[in-house]
C-alpha cells in the first residue's frame, strides 16, 4: 500500500534537517548535558556549555554557505541562545544563592527583552532594525563591525562562564596570585552589562511599537 506524503510536509522536513538548524539541535543537546553535569562535574559541563556557544558562531556560517537561511532556523538560534543563558543563570544562582535575585533579573529582561524584539519585527529579521525606532538598536545590529558584535556576545558568555568556574577553582595564575577565571570574569563585566543594558532597550522599544501598532488598530476599527 502506498502512502503518499504532501508536498508541504516535503518542505517542512527539509527546513528541519537543514544543515544550520541539525547544528541547532547539537546545541540544544550540549547545554541540556552542562545543566545535567552543572553540579556534579564542572569539567564536563564547562565544556559542554563552551561547544554550545561556539556552535553558535557556526549555525550562521552554514546557514550563508548552503542557502539555508529560514524563519524557523533564526527563531531556534534565538530561543537557544535566550535558553541556554537561562541555565547558565539558574545554575549560578545555586551556586551563589545571595545573588539570586540578580540571576533572575538577568534572565527575565535577556528572554523578555527578545520575545517583544521579535514580536515586534514580525516576519522580518530582528537584526533588521530601522534608525527611526532607537538608534542604539540600530547602531548595534547596523553599524558594529563582525568583531564588536563578537566581542559582546562572546564576552557575556564569557562573564558567565568564568563565575562558574571561579566557583570551583581559581584556574592557572596570572601574577600576584590572580587566576585566569577571575581576570576574565572582571574583564567581561562591562561586556555583560552593556549586553543587559541591550536587552532592556528591546524590551522597552518593543512594548513601544507594539503599543503604537495596538493604537493604529484600533483608531483603524473604529
């Protein structure tokens, strides 16, 4: 008996066999193995974690290389990336109960912050962002070169990664008995705050247009 499948359907298992949405999916499996290993064996979930966000750098490489480019792989890099920050966060704040709170703000503005970001955008890219709405957002996503842009996202991860670690050894020292996790989780606080001070900008300019675009509908309707 034959069974004869839509051509749609076609189409939908390409899009998630993609190439840059398979390295997606190795993502999603790495943090869960670092949130499994995070309090028992911070080598392991160091690592783990670390492949996570490098791949990160990679989805987008495969994505321009084979034309893979789809709405459903910009959404899965970007709920990977809000989820994975998300652990990363509950976890130090087991680790660090009296900074609780802090975690919990960071995480509640990173996943608020881009859920009304893409809202807003619609079907667009959100990195298509137009100088009339902020300029910061514009500047960001438009005018920072490949290095800038990398050293912000990598060097957040980088604060974060470093807290944990610094939470289990000092790492190798540099000099007056200063450890390498402890340089670069000073080093990457001011990354980690500039990335924070973004995602309340997405959050307030997307409750903005939104509101605006509520309004328009409804002087529309009446």
């Amino acid at each position: 008996m034959l069974f004869f499948v839509p051509a749609t359907l076609l189409k939908m298992a390409n899009v998630f066999l993609f190439v840059p949405n398979i390295i997606g999916y190795i993502r999603i499996i790495l943090v869960i193995t670092a949130c499994y290993h995070m309090q028992s064996d911070y080598v392991t979930a160091s690592v783990c974690y670390a492949l996570a966000v490098g791949l990160d750098e990679i989805d987008g490489y495969a994505a321009r290389y084979f034309n893979q480019g789809t709405r459903f792989g910009e959404l899965l890099d970007l709920v990977t990336d809000c989820c994975s920050s998300m652990c990363i966060s509950m976890g130090l704040a087991v680790l660090y109960p009296d900074y609780a709170l802090l975690f919990q703000f960071y995480s509640t503005v990173t996943i608020a912050g881009h859920w009304m970001h893409t809202q807003r955008m619609g079907w667009k890219h959100h990195k298509l962002v137009s100088s009339k709405d902020n300029w910061i957002l514009y500047y960001y996503y438009n005018s920072c070169s490949y290095w800038v842009m990398f050293a912000l996202v990598y060097g957040n991860e980088g604060f974060f990664c470093s807290l944990y670690l610094l939470y289990h050894t000092e790492g190798p020292e540099i000099g007056y008995d200063v450890g390498l996790f402890r340089i670069l989780l000073y080093v990457c606080l001011p990354v980690m705050l500039i990335k924070t001070f973004i995602s309340c900008i997405h959050m307030i300019v997307g409750r903005k247009v939104l509101l605006q675009s509520e309004e328009s509908n409804c002087n529309s309707c009446s």
